[in-house]
C-alpha cells in the first residue's frame, strides 16, 4: 500500500474497496469514461494496478459500482418524489420531469461513455436490487393518478412517460451522436413547456 493511498484511506472510514469506487466515481463525473483505464483509476487511488482487481472481477464490475454511486450522489442532492394525489398534477409533474433532467445531466459525462458498453450499464441495473428507477416510478405515478380521477379516464399514460423519459434521454443520446461540442442539453427552464405539452394529452377534459 502506498503512502498516498494509505493517507486517502485513513484520514476517512472508506475501506479501500469504497476508496477505489469513489475515486472512479470521482473522474467519470469530471472526465467521463473515454479512455478511463484500470491504470489511470489505480493511480489516482495511489494503488498499484493490481489492488483493483482484488476487490472487482474486473473494469466493467468496478465501473457498475462507480456508476451507481454516482447516481446515488446525483439523487442525495434531489429532493423526494411526490406521491399521487398530493399537490396538483402540475406541480408533481414539474418535480418529476425536473428530478429526470438534473438526474439525467448528472450522469452524462458517464453514461454518454458507457453507451457502447452494454456489459456495465447490465451491471449498473443488477446493482439496483429491484429498486424501483425513476422511470418506473413516473409510469406508476401517472397511473395511479388516472386511477383516482384526477388525468383524463383514457389518458395514454405510457405514450406520456416515453414522451418525458425521451426528453430526458436527449442530452446523452445527442453528446453520443453528436459529440460534446454539439450536445444539446435540455435547460431546466424547459420543464414548463414539456409539463403543458403532457398535460394537453393526459389531463382531464
């Protein structure tokens, strides 16, 4: 164990495996994951190349983990999801479409690197446990909404969680066919106009 890593260690109580994942955690959200080698993580960690692998079965395992934490980091910054029948439909959607932007905006530098590589985003969901994601959680929503009266009897609510998870989708899909320069990033001032757009198909007539 190095000094610099023993330091990295010891002044926290991470275990090194913690330390490793937030060290990669660390450069996805500041450098992406082009290029993201066991090396370069190893050597920002101030590990020989090796440790990592006493810990992860291998870069996609330790990558999974980094990439959940980064959620994680992402979502403890977010506040709660409202829950159906409290508010207005409005307002819930607002906190909703808002969570998936700032959500989706935080993850991109790591997920518009990961797109090619279906094995860690595999990982990266297993690691969920059957936790409900946010997608899931806004189909749920909405539906229960309709259930209680408050949308439209007919209102097509999985046409209106695909319109609202594809508008937070846009940023990484556009850095991925785009690149960085390019990318368009939807703004959080757009959430007005995306909720009234939804609301015209699903609200109650």
């Amino acid at each position: 164990m190095s000094p610099r890593k023993a330091a990295a260690v010891r002044t926290g109580d991470r275990t090194l495996r913690e330390h490793l994942i937030a060290t990669a955690e660390r450069m996805m959200a500041e450098r992406g994951t082009a290029g993201l080698t066991v090396r370069a993580i190893a050597r920002e960690a101030g590990v020989a190349d090796g440790v990592l692998y006493n810990h992860f079965a291998d870069k996609e395992d330790l990558l999974a983990h980094a990439l959940r934490a980064r959620a994680e980091s992402v979502a403890s910054t977010l506040g709660p999801l409202p829950e159906p029948g409290t508010a207005t439909i409005e307002e819930n959607l607002r906190a909703y479409v808002a969570y998936g932007l700032t959500l989706h905006n935080g993850l991109l530098p790591a997920l518009a690197g990961l797109i090619a590589r279906p094995e860690v985003l595999a990982r990266f969901a297993a690691l969920s446990g059957g936790e409900e994601d946010w997608r899931t959680r806004l189909a749920r929503y909405l539906r229960a909404e309709r259930d209680l009266g408050r949308l439209a009897p007919d209102a097509p609510v999985d046409a209106a969680t695909s319109m609202i998870v594809g508008a937070c989708h846009e940023p990484v899909l556009s850095v991925l066919f785009q690149g960085e320069n390019l990318a368009h990033r939807v703004p959080l001032d757009a959430v007005d106009e995306l909720v009234a757009v939804v609301l015209r198909g699903i609200g109650p007539r």
